[in-house]
C-alpha cells in the first residue's frame, strides 16, 4: 500500500486531504520538482532541493523546511514506499486560504510528497528512437520557475500525443525553448548543444548532468540558441528529464533526423548515464562525476 506525505504526516493516499479552498487547486499557486530514486537513493537531490528553494523564492513563498528536512522526509518516503526506483513528485502550494489573487497573511504552505514506481523507458528506444513536433511555445514568460500551472504545457503535450508523437518542441521568437516537460538537445559536427539557461526554459536537472557528463569525458558542448531549421538538419536531436532519461528523437514534424535512427553519440552518453546511475544504485547519491 502506497503512503504519501502530507502537512507533516505520512498517511495513505486516500487519506490525504487537502481543502478545496486551496490556492494549488484554485489559481495554480505552486511550485513542484520530480525526483527520481534509483535503488532507493534520491538522484541529483541536492539539485533538485536547489531548484525547490528557487522556484519558491521567484513566487516569493518562504521554503517550508530546510534542507535537513526535506532530505529527511523523501529518504523516508522512498523507503516507506519500498525503495527501489521510484518517481518522487513534491509539491508546496501557498495554502488553503479564501479565494482573493492577492496572498493571504499567516497561511500556511500545503506541503505533499508522493512517489511511484519508475516507469522503464521503451523497450525499442535504441532501435527506433521518438517522434516529436514542434508547436509554437504558448507559455509565460517565467518557464524558469516549475509551477503546478501547467495548462499550457499539457495543451502542447497533448497536441504532440494526437499527432502520434510524444512530445512538442516549442519555438519561441524564432529558436527552440524546450519540449513541453523535457529539455531539447542536439549534436551538430560533432558539438552538443542545447539553449543557455533563461526565462524560457526550465534549468532541466537532467540537462545539468548531461553538460557535466560531457565535459568530464571530452565531448564538446555549447549553450546557445538553435532554430527549428537547426533541430530539423541535426546530426542528433536529444530530448532529457528526470522521468526519461534521454530519449532520441528520430523524426521532427515527421521527417526523419540524420540516418533516421538513435545516434552515436546518443549511445555513448546513454551509457555514460547508466554508469552514474549505477554507481548512485551501489554507493547512494553523493557521487563525483
Ligand atoms: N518535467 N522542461 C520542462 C518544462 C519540464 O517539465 C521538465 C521536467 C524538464 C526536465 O527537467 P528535469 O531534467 O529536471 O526533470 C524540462 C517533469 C519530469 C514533469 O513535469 O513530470
């Protein structure tokens, strides 16, 4: 039987109760991360609590707990879950208060935690790879911070699903974003590159490690815009999360990328990624690249 975190108690998921005058299920009000646990140890939390804090402090909402305690809390989450791999979502709202756009005084934050099981990655990426689209990017101008409001986001995604692909590339002003709930790379002459870090897009935690990845095993890298015209004559076109990993992309808007197939340097960086996993499996999450 699964357990969840709520508002400081651990309780199953049925008993978990938020009230409906909640800013999270009323306006959006919040912020949220995924982590993944890989042998039931938090992968990249250190990271992943970064970017909490950060999120929180851009909606000018105080971290309801310090570092000590979060990190406490999802290691018991993921434990009482039965360890293993796991999918942890945390979520913090600016609570329940009565409905009014301006922030109410003395409410306290909803805190909730969750996780999942891990759902593995197609069995036939290295074979075939994912199709994507583009979509224009329809959202705000704060994609930095990783809000509960999704409404757009999940627009696009569902654009990419009807259209047999699994996720939209989004073109603001021009150059690729990111994907609705990914990070976009691609390899050209041999060079990984991926956008600079900005309000457009989420700085991906996955994305970090890849960069990192790259440049401790001598792979060139480069942060900077591309166009979709740039994404659809990539040698490689990369998609990353901490959900899945890194997905090859080998048909943009129904063309194909390259030779049509998951590139070298795709599997190389694949394997990169599986040995740090690995190596947090083995010795938990603390790992030198
Ligand atoms: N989404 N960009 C967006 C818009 C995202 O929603 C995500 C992740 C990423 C990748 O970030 P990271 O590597 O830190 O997971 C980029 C999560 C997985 C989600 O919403 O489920």
């Amino acid at each position: 039987m699964a357990t969840v975190y709520l508002n400081g108690e651990f309780l199953p998921p049925e008993q978990a109760r938020v009230p409906v005058s909640d800013r999270g299920f009323v306006f959006g009000d919040g912020v949220y991360e995924v982590i993944p646990a890989y042998g039931g140890h938090l992968f990249r939390l250190e990271q992943h609590l970064a970017r909490l804090r950060r999120s929180l402090g851009e909606i000018r909402l105080a971290d309801p707990l310090s570092a000590t305690h979060w990190r406490a809390l999802l290691q018991d989450l993921v434990a009482r879950n039965g360890g293993g791999d796991q999918s942890v979502y945390v979520q913090v709202t600016r609570g329940a208060a009565p409905r009014d756009h301006a922030f109410p005084k003395e409410t306290q934050p909803t805190v909730y935690a969750a996780s999942s099981p891990l759902k593995p990655l197609p069995a036939d990426l290295a074979q075939h790879g994912v199709a994507v689209i583009t979509l224009d990017d329809i959202r705000w101008q704060r994609c930095d911070i990783k809000a509960i409001a999704l409404l757009s986001n999940i627009l696009l995604r569902q654009r990419a699903i009807d259209a047999g692909a699994v996720e939209a590339v989004l073109i603001r002003d021009g150059v690729i974003t990111e994907g609705a709930a990914s990070n976009v790379f691609i390899v050209r002459g041999g060079v990984l590159v991926t956008p600079a870090k900005g309000p457009f897009l989420l700085p991906g935690v996955t994305r970090d490690l890849i960069l990192e990845l790259a440049v401790a095993n001598g792979v060139p890298i480069e942060e900077a815009s591309f166009t979709a015209g740039a994404l659809r004559h990539a040698d490689e076109v990369w998609l990353t999360s901490s959900t899945r990993e890194i997905l090859p992309v080998t048909r943009v808007d129904q063309q194909p990328v390259g030779e049509g197939k998951p590139g070298p340097l795709w599997q190389r960086m694949m394997a990169l990624y599986q040995a740090y996993k690995q190596q947090v499996r083995e010795r938990g999450e603390d790992v030198a690249i």
